[in-house]
C-alpha cells in the first residue's frame, strides 16, 4: 500500500461487503442466550402494551356506555400491572445489552490488537500510528451501542411493528390501508439518501483518523515544536483537520436532517387523513367505523411510526459502524508477510556464526536498498557496521532479526536459513537496542526486567551493576523503583542507555545489534557506557552501527557500507592501511574524536 500521512485520506471501498456484517454476528453469536433472553423481555413488553389502544376503545364503546365500573377498574389494574412489568423489563435489557456490548467489544479491541502485535514493521512504515491507534480505540468503542442495543432495539422494533399492523388490521383493514400509502414515499427517501449517507459516513471517518494521526505526531514532536517554536503553524494544521472532521461530519448527518423531518411529515400527513376519513365515515355510519376505534386507531398511528422512526437512526448507525467495521476488518485481515513458515522449526541454540549470501532487499517496489550484500562473522565476535548516514547500516542489522524478508539472497545463522526457523526462537536468542533506548512507564525495576520477565530482584540487581547502572539508580529517590514515565523523560540519554544494556544483558541473547546514540555524551558517562558494553558484549556475536571512536577501535572487524553494499571489511587497522573509503570517513567525521581520544 501507499504510504499514508495525516494529510492523506485512506482509500474508500466503494462497494459495501456483506460479509462485513456476517463477521460482526459472529462476535454476537456467544451471547445469542442472553440476548434472546433480553429480547423476549423486550418483546413480552411491548406485545402487552399494545393491548391499551384495545382497552381504550373497550372503555369507550361498550363499559362507558353501560356504565360498567368494575370492568373499568379491572382494565385500570391490569394497565399498572403491565407498566410495572415493562418497566422491569427495562432494566433488565439495559443491564444484559450493556454487558453483552462491552464484551463484544473487548473482543474485537483484543483481536484488533494481538494482530498489530504481529505485524511487521513494514506496516507501521506505512502509515500514522495516530490512523492505528484511531481503530483500536475510536472506532471500536463506537461500535458498543449499535452491537448491544442497536440489535435488541431492531429486533423489538421489526417485531413491534409486525404486532402494531395485526392489531390494526383487526381494528380496521381500511384505515391500515390508508395508513400504509405513506410507506412507498419513505422508501423512496431511503433509496435516495442511502449511497450519499454511506459515502459521508466513510469521509468522516477518513477525516476523524487524519485528525486522530495529526494529535499523536504532534505529541510526539512537541520537544521539536517548542523548540522550533512550531506551535502556531501546528495549531493551523490542527484547527484545519479539525475543522474538516467537523464539517464531514456535518455533512453526514444532514442526511439525518433528510431523513426524521420525512418520516415526521409522512406520520402527521397520514394521521391527519384518518382522522377526517374517520371522521367522514363515522357521521355517515359507513365501514363500522366507531368514535372507540377512531381513537384506538390513531394512536396505533402513532406507535407505529415510532419504531420507523428508531429503526431510521439505527439505520443511520448501522452506516457509521460499517464505516468504521470496514477499517477494524481491514487491521484484522492485514496479511503478515513476516510469519512463520508451515514447515519452520525451532531455532536451536546459536553459536553465533552470522552469514549474508547475497542479500539484495527494498522497502519499495523498485527502491533497492541493499544489493547483493555478503559477510560471514565467527561466533563471539564485535562488529562494527559504519558508513554514511542512508547507507543501510540499519537495514542490514533489521534483516539479521527478520524484521523484514529479504527480497533474494539468503542470511544463515550457524548455517541455519533464519526463513526457515519460528521468528520467536529466532528473536528470543536476539538483543535488540536501538539508538533511542525505549523506556516504558513503570519502575525501573520493570523496565530492566523486561529482558526476562522471569528475574529476580536479585537477577535485576546483578545485570544492572554489572553494567555500571547500579550505582545512578541507587542515587535516584526511590533507588529500583523509581516510577519512570513513557520514553523515560526523567533519565539523561546516557542512563536509558545503561538501562537498556542492563536489560539486553538480562535477557542473555546470543547475539547483541545495538545501534549506538550519536549524542554527545560527557566523558565520565562515556567511560561508563564503554565499561558496560564491554561487559555486555563479553561472549556474544554483535552488531553494532558504530559512532564513538572507541567502540570502532575495539571491534574485532569494521564493516565499511555505502549505498547498500559491503565496500571495506577488516580490523581499524587493516581498513586504515588501505586508505580507502573508511580512511577517508575517518579523516573527515572522526578527526576530532582522534583529537579528544589523544
Ligand atoms: P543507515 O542506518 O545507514 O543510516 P538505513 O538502513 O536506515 O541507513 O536506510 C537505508 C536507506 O533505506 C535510506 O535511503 C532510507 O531512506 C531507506 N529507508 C530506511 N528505512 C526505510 C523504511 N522504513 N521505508 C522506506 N525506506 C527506508
């Protein structure tokens, strides 16, 4: 797919897939008991309360007229008797719909969710996170009503309907007759509203997601914002996305405004025509048409447009939902090409014997980024990968933990096609550390114990002091569990490093990549950083996208790329006496690291 930004709406299906909705009862299907319960209450109910209109016209043609009070009182008792039983029943829907909805949508927030777990990162490449976190979220919790009261609610109403039209024909075919011409000309409005609703139901959920897209880069960036003194040309972005979620949005539910004034108008028109046919017909005694069954009559009328009326706006929802339905399936259904294939096995212990045999590789169709890429490294060796920036220093080290799939070529560890092992065998034996060593809110206990879940206090205690963490964490307020917020705004990037190799170190992989931070750290911490490493990297093949003089010099082989390919490979040493391209980045980036190391 296209890359996709918060200025960028996402694609719209034209055609509305069935299937969708088929999908969605089978998230309802687990619940169908209680809901069937829900809806013979609902249903009891209103059968019972469509008996008043009968009980009116009762009162009023035969116990008024024969002055029958006991009669009377009767119909009055049994009338509490079923406004007590409805009410009941009200609440008791409530209470089972309620549930029934949360859970459906717990359902679909965790099957949404465990799939984004899955996907590669390729992805995430593709699109706003903000436009991820929108479906999730936004969209799902929209869903909670519809699914739950939106389905009893139809159902009552379909039913409703069908009992008020028996007991209408039983008052009177005529005036039902009568009653129904207003029908054709409410369809006609649906057919004529339905495309265009649908449509506007879909661009404002585009607009709700780029809007959506727009306040999490925005929240993301605002370090840069400040700092650039952004934040008026943000608010301009943001007011316009918001003003255009606002006016989709409008647009959307004019349709409603369309739709109620409608049926409003039809429901008046008709009630307005029985009456003065009623009223014809009873002056000149025809049909059988009594004052008694006028007014039972008319307020059937009434009743009956009243699940019209409800079964519009659930109509009007249901539009929303398959807006949004279309983007939660289409997370769902998204294919995972970095999956394990049928016949893949575990990986077994590496050694750490890495090799690329030719590995050519694109994000985009037709973008190559690595070409015919080869190496071989031996088990416990530092790597050192270093190059100018876009060179794919960090393409290469993604492939090694399969990341993504190479588009040809073949990268085997101790021999082994890593295609041909389950990822997580593969991952578990991997130490990944990016360049901005990610912290998650929670202690910094948690936030070390990451790498194994498993640690003791202890473990923890021991991974971090040898990597020189210990003694920083001890001097912070709360020493081990110290509350960090997301991304760890209250450590210095030195510290979130020396947190993450305490972390890698916890987990014990085989193999370590590590992309080293190029900010300028202050010596006392860069010795203590160096310290740590050399540490972590005790036993290990690893991979690390070099910037600090030091670690470059230490590395067992330096491997020089650019432009997607292996250009130079050998000792600091060795490179330097070819006087090649590593010499030259070296005499170029380097000098004053040479000048600060002397
Ligand atoms: P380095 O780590 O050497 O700076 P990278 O491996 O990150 O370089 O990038 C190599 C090339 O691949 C660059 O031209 C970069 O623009 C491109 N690139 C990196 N990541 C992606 C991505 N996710 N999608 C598309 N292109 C990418």
């Amino acid at each position: 797919m296209a890359r996709n930004k918060y200025d960028i709406d996402e694609v719209i299906e034209d055609k509305f897939d069935l299937n969708q909705l088929k999908r969605v009862f089978q998230y309802v299907k687990p619940y169908r008991g209680q809901l069937a319960i829900a809806l013979f209450l609902m249903l009891s109910s209103s059968a019972l309360t469509m008996l008043f209109p009968m009980f009116i016209s009762e009162i009023m043609d035969t116990y008024i007229p024969e002055k029958n009070i006991r009669a009377i009182v009767v119909i009055t008792i049994l009338s509490l008797v079923i406004v007590l039983y409805t009410c009941v029943c009200i609440r008791f829907k409530i209470r089972i719909t309620s549930r029934i909805g949360q859970a459906i949508v717990h359902q679909l927030r965790s099957d949404i969710f465990c799939h984004l777990q899955e996907l590669p990162f390729s992805y995430y490449d593709d699109r706003p996170h903000g436009k991820i976190q929108v479906r999730v979220v936004n969209y799902v919790n929209s869903l909670s009503d519809l699914l739950s009261n939106g389905i009893i609610n139809t159902i009552t109403d379909m039913c409703n309907l069908i009992f008020i039209l028996i007991f209408m024909f039983l008052l009177h075919v005529r005036l039902t007759l009568i009653c129904l011409c207003g029908l054709p000309v409410l369809m006609g409005v649906i057919v004529f509203v339905k495309r265009r609703q649908r449509r506007a139901w879909q661009i404002q959920s585009n607009k709700q997601s780029n809007l959506t897209a727009y306040i999490a880069e925005s929240i993301n960036g605002i370090r840069v914002t400040q700092s650039f003194v952004r934040e008026r040309e943000n608010t301009s972005i943001f007011n316009y996305l918001s003003d255009s979620y606002r006016s989709a949005w409008m647009h959307a539910v004019k349709y409603n405004f369309i739709m109620w004034p409608c049926i409003d108008s039809i429901s008046t028109v008709t009630t307005a025509l029985i009456y003065v046919i009623g009223i014809g017909w009873i002056s000149g005694g025809l049909y059988g048409v009594t004052v008694g069954i006028l007014i039972a009559f008319t307020s059937y009328i009434s009743r009956f447009w009243e699940p019209i009326n409800t079964l519009a706006s659930f109509y009007n929802s249901l539009l929303t939902a398959i807006a949004y339905l279309e983007r939660i399936f289409e997370t769902i259904d998204e294919p995972v090409n970095v999956k394990d294939s049928e016949e893949a096995v575990p990986m077994p212990p590496i050694k750490g014997s890495v090799a690329f045999q030719d590995v050519c590789f694109s994000y985009e169709d037709g973008v190559q980024i690595l070409n015919k890429v080869s190496f071989t490294t031996n088990p416990g060796d530092t790597y050192a990968i270093v190059g100018p920036t876009g060179a794919g220093k960090s393409t290469i080290v993604n492939l090694i933990s399969r990341f993504y799939n190479v588009d040809s070529g073949k990268i085997l560890i101790d021999g082994t096609d890593i295609s041909s092992v389950t990822l997580k065998s593969l991952r578990k034996q991997m130490g990944i550390m990016m360049q901005d060593s990610f912290i998650f809110s929670g202690t910094i206990m948690d936030n070390i114990r990451y790498g194994n879940l498993t640690a003791t206090d202890e473990e923890v205690i021991t991974a971090a002091k040898t990597v020189c963490a210990h003694d920083f964490i001890m001097e912070m307020e709360n020493g081990y569990q110290t509350q960090v917020n997301e991304r760890g705004s209250r450590l210095s990037a030195g510290q979130r490093q020396l947190i993450s190799f305490a972390r890698a170190l916890l987990e014990n992989p085989a193999i370590l990549i590590l992309d080293e931070a190029t900010s300028s750290i202050d010596t006392e911490t860069e010795i203590l950083l160096q310290k740590g490493l050399n540490r972590l990297l005790e036993g290990r093949t690893s991979f690390i996208i070099a910037h600090r003089l030091s670690t470059i010099k230490n590395a067992s082989r330096i491997l020089y790329v650019d432009k997607g390919k292996i250009l130079e490979a050998g000792t600091h040493e060795e490179l330097l006496a070819q006087k090649g391209e590593y010499y030259k980045l070296f005499m170029s980036q380097y000098d004053f690291l040479v000048s600060k190391q002397n």
